[in-house]
C-alpha cells in the first residue's frame, strides 16, 4: 500500500486517513497554504488540535513536501 502524501492530499484523500475529520483535514490544507508544508507528525498534531493519531497511522504518512515531486508532464 502506497503512503498518503500529506503534503500533497486533497481534503478528501486526508478523510481517508484513519482520524481525521473533514474540519480536520480543511484546517491541513488551510495549513499548507499558509504556512508551506507540514514538516512531521508533531506538526500536524498542532494542526488538528493537539490530537496525535496512533503510530499506525502515522506509518502511511509520508511527510516530503510538496516541492520535492516533479510536476506531471502535459498529457500525462
């Protein structure tokens, strides 16, 4: 199973993360526009509240920023 870019996820891609709420993941993407990237699961736990989610989890995130990938190719 891939992990889910949190950098990169739409609110709807972070729903699907286990704990998550969709308040939750508005307030991530609000985040990312502010601020730029989340940069670990300390941060984010900020983001929502204070509320960590369980290691589990937190190993199917993926914390790269966004930056890092290469746009897709036109077409692609």
């Amino acid at each position: 199973m891939s992990k889910i870019r949190v950098n990169l996820a739409n609110p709807a891609e972070l729903c699907e993360i286990s704990g998550i709420t969709s308040s939750q993941a508005e307030a991530i993407v609000k985040f990312r526009a502010d601020h730029g990237p989340i940069k670990n699961a300390d941060q984010l736990a900020g983001i929502m509240g204070g509320r960590r989610l369980a290691d589990d989890v937190l190993q199917q995130l993926d914390f790269d920023p966004a930056g890092m990938t290469a746009p897709e190719a036109p077409g692609a």
